[in-house]
C-alpha cells in the first residue's frame, strides 16, 4: 500500500495466539500503520477507550469472549472503528453472524498478508467514502435549513426528520426538554424551515415580570406599541418557558390561539394575528396542570405537535463536534488559536454528567480556549468541577483510572435514579448485558 494517507492510519490486533498475534503486528507496522495489540477481550475494550483506532483486526475465539460480541462492544465505544473479523473455522453461519454484528470484511485463518493487505487497502477506502458520506450528510441538513445544529448522532439525525415534516406544515409546536438543551435553537430552525420563512422570528420568555408588561409585550398596547404577535406577522412567536405563563395570560394566549386575534391593553377592538407559536418547556406541563397551574385548554391545543428535545447524555456522539463548533467560536471572539482538542479531553467531555447540557459544554470550552496554552485543549484546560460537583475525586492522577471511577460513580446513579435494569440500559445507551458486564467489571453495588 504506498497512499501516503493511508499510512497514517491506526490498527488494534485482537489475537490470543501469541505468534500470530505478534507476526500480525509486525506485518501491519512493517506496512506503516500505527498498532496496538491486545490477547483478550478486556484488553481490547482498555486499549479502545484509551486510544482511537481506525481498525480492529478481530479473532474470534478468545479467552475471555467471542469476536464477534467483542465487535459490538467496541462499535459502542467508537463507532466510527472498522472491524475485520478473522477465524480458523470458516463457515458461512460465522461470516453471516459477523456481517450482521457490523463487520466490515471476513478471513479465514492462516492469513495470507498479501490477502490482509488488499483487505486493509479496500478497508481504508471504504472509510474515507463513509466519512465523505457522512459529511455530505451533514452539509445536506445545513443545506435544507439545518446550519446552526451541530452533531451527527443518529438522536439528532431521527430529531432532524422529524422537524422537517413539522416545519413544513406550519402547525404551532410545543418543544419539551430539559434546561440548557437549546430549545430556542431549534425552534428558529423549524421557523428557518418552514413556508414563511422569510417572515419574522420574535421570542419572549414566559417568566417576565410584572405580568402587564409581559403582555404589553405579547398583546401589544392601544396607543400604537404593538405586541409581538403583530411583529411577527405570518412569522413565528418563540414563547419560552411557557409553563411560567400566569394563570390570565394563559387564557389571552388561548384565545389567540382559537379566534387568531388579540386584544391590546386599553384597545376597544380585537386585532387579527396569523403568527405561527413555537412554546418550549423545561418542566412537566402535564403535572402543572394537575396542580391547576396550567390550563388543561391551553395545554392540549399546544400539545398536539409535541417534539422532545434530547439532553447531551443521550447524544455523546456529538460532543466532538460540539467541541470543534464551540472552540472555533471562542478563538474567534478571543483572537486565539486552538485547533481543538486532545482524544484525553474528548473523553474526559464524555464521561461528564452534563446536567447544563449544550449550555454547559458551551461555558466549559470557552473556560477550556480561554486558559489553553497550547493549540490543543488539555483535560487541564477543562473547569475542575466538571466531572460533578460534590463528587468524591480518584486517589490518583492517572487519566485512565480516573474516567474509570467516574464511569462507576455515572453508572450507579442512573441505577438508583432507575431500578430497573432494562431501562437503565436504554438510558445508558447500553444492551443489557453490556450493563450487566459494567456493573460486574466496575464492582458496582447495587
């Protein structure tokens, strides 16, 4: 292989043959890649989660595990990782389940190299198309009305199609989802993507106070200061926190919602309004309206499109490309240069709880660019309380041991928030018996 590109790439040899596994090796950095090794399953899964790979040139029979299980497990942690599945016994039912885990190619034992070479140079080729794909994915969703979202994940990707069929038809929108997860963000893409596009985007934030001037505001007054439902004429009106919404404004929202008019404070005569409303809601607007803090009206005519939007925990596949929006953003505004950051404190990100969500990994890089003194972000750059305020630190400075501590310490609190295992799983974006495998390797107590 002499693509010079190609020789830049990462290689992880699974193999417990020791001979086998060293000759592999030996062939593989002869041909220029970088390598690591590894003669059982938990050695892999420790190497991947320390170091970013491009391949894994799997066996599969192991001491401690099958290939191919193996092969998910390490999908999950790096998805973008190719894997080549190699076995002594060959059968169409072997390579079958192999394809069907995800692996990209199948050898049969002994490896002829010259065969492993034109296999890798394939391999590699494949994933250079993959990531022009994924990118031509990307600048697709930019290109339909999508520019300020940033991520690839496959939540943002299902999240995406489903706002586009609901901008289209410009129906009003409720958009629930915890604080700091940038609900205002995407409804100024359904409103960017929708049929009025080019009219007016207004917002307001539900909790102002004092109550006349909020509806001063929303309503407009009489003697010629109009409310934002006239502003934004065929546009959109953002109403944030909607649940904040006093208990008599909810029923001139209502209203306006039903009759497409609004009454200005002093006016003797209602004024027709077409803007389309977006509300958004950190809380739970059913409970609120057990509690008789919300009308049950007004809820159900701004239930109808409801679309949730995802906290970070559930899209950790996007935090690197967060990082890269996020540390551009901040060299700009501090005329810095940092190019991004290092895989230590890209995984250091993703091991974080991040109850601030979006918001909070926003703060955390402009702390991170701010105090970088190399062109790369240091998990030293990072705030040190990122990892959970009041958590217990590792006795260690070892990067490694102390992602694994706090792996645990996530893990376990997801189980007490969740007893139930199977649901755990899918908050954790886990199979079950990948948890159940955690909760023995970590030592976790139940």
């Amino acid at each position: 292989m002499s693509n010079p590109a190609l020789q830049q790439k990462s290689i992880l040899i699974v193999e417990d043959e020791e001979i086998i596994r060293e000759t592999l090796a030996e062939f593989v950095s002869g041909e220029g890649f970088g390598v690591g090794t590894a003669g059982t399953v938990e050695e892999a899964l420790k190497l991947v989660r320390e170091s970013d790979f491009d391949v894994a040139v799997c066996d599969v029979q192991l001491p401690d595990g099958d290939g191919v299980q193996l092969l998910r497990r390490l999908h999950r942690i790096n998805p973008a990782m190719f894997v080549l599945i190699i076995s002594a016994y060959a059968s169409v039912e072997n390579a079958v389940e192999a394809f069907t885990a995800g692996a990209f190619d199948y050898l049969v034992k002994p490896v002829n190299f010259d065969e492993l070479a034109r296999r890798l140079e394939r391999l590699f080729k494949f994933q250079e198309l993959y990531r022009e794909n994924q990118k031509l994915r990307k600048d697709l969703d930019r290109s339909e009305g999508f520019d300020q979202i940033t991520g690839s994940s496959k939540v943002l990707r299902d999240l995406l199609k489903t706002i586009r069929k609901v901008a289209a038809t410009n129906s009003n929108v409720l958009l629930v989802g915890e604080t700091g997860t940038g609900k205002e963000l995407f409804a100024r893409e359904i409103h960017n993507a929708g049929p009025n596009k080019d009219a007016k985007f207004v917002s307001v934030n539900c909790g102002i106070r004092p109550v006349e001037q909020l509806e001063a505001q929303l309503f407009g007054i009489s003697d010629g200061q109009p409310g934002l439902f006239q502003t934004a004429g065929e546009g959109t009106v953002f109403l944030d926190e909607i649940a904040q919404l006093p208990l008599g404004t909810q029923t001139e929202l209502l209203r306006s919602i039903e009759y497409q008019e609004v009454m200005p404070s002093g006016a003797s005569e209602p004024i027709s309004v077409h803007a389309r409303i977006i509300a958004a809601t950190s809380r739970d607007l059913m409970r609120e309206v057990s509690e008789g803090q919300f009308q049950e009206d007004l809820f159900y005519r701004l239930d109808g499109v409801k679309i949730r939007i995802p906290p970070l925990r559930e899209r950790l596949d996007d935090i690197p490309e967060l990082v890269e929006y996020f540390t551009a953003k901040h060299c700009e505004t501090m005329r810095k240069r940092v190019t991004g950051a290092t895989s230590d404190a890209i995984r250091t990100l993703m091991a974080a709880h991040w109850k601030g969500n979006i918001r909070q990994l926003d703060n955390a890089i402009e702390r991170a660019v701010m105090m970088c003194e190399t062109d790369e972000i240091q998990p030293s750059d990072l705030p040190p309380d990122l990892l959970g305020a009041g958590t217990s630190l590792p006795d260690t400075d070892d990067l490694r041991s102390a992602l694994r501590h706090y792996e645990r310490l996530h893990i376990t609190r997801v189980l007490k928030q969740c007893p139930d295992k199977k649901e755990a799983a899918k908050r954790l974006r886990l199979g079950l018996s990948s948890l159940y495998r955690k909760i023995e390797e970590l030592k976790i107590e139940l």
